[in-house]
C-alpha cells in the first residue's frame, strides 16, 4: 500500500477554517454563559473557552507556519 503524498496547498485556508469555527463557538459559549444562571454550567463554558483560545493560539501558530512555508516555496 503506497502512502498518500503530503498535499499542503490547502493547509493556510482549513487552518483559518478552524480558526474561524473555534471563534464562532467560543462567542456562542460567551452568549450561553449571559443566558443561564446555572453556575456549574458557566464554569464548564468557561473552562471550555479557556480550552479553545488555547488552541487558537496554537493554530495561529501554524497558520503562521504554514504561510512562510508556502511562501518561502515559491521564492
């Protein structure tokens, strides 16, 4: 069985994607947490929105990643 070769050229744009999708959903959580007065669910939203700006942070660093490769390929 032959490995599928490493196709990149969409990478910047899926990266944005998500990145896109992670901001979408942690605005959603902020938009529960001012309409419920269940504390124990606003802690859970809270701690998943600590979870995702943490992974914007990492996704903004490979889409930062992925961007100089690409131009750094086509110098």
């Amino acid at each position: 069985m032959k490995a599928n070769p490493d196709n990149r050229k969409d990478n910047v744009e899926r990266i944005q994607r998500n990145i896109n999708m992670t901001i979408r959903n942690m605005e959603l959580a902020d938009e529960m947490m001012g309409k419920t007065d269940n504390p124990k669910t606003k802690e859970e939203l809270r701690a998943k929105n600590e979870k995702r700006e943490q992974a914007l942070k990492g996704m903004r660093g490979e889409i930062k990643d992925e961007a100089d490769a690409k131009e750094n390929k086509n110098l």
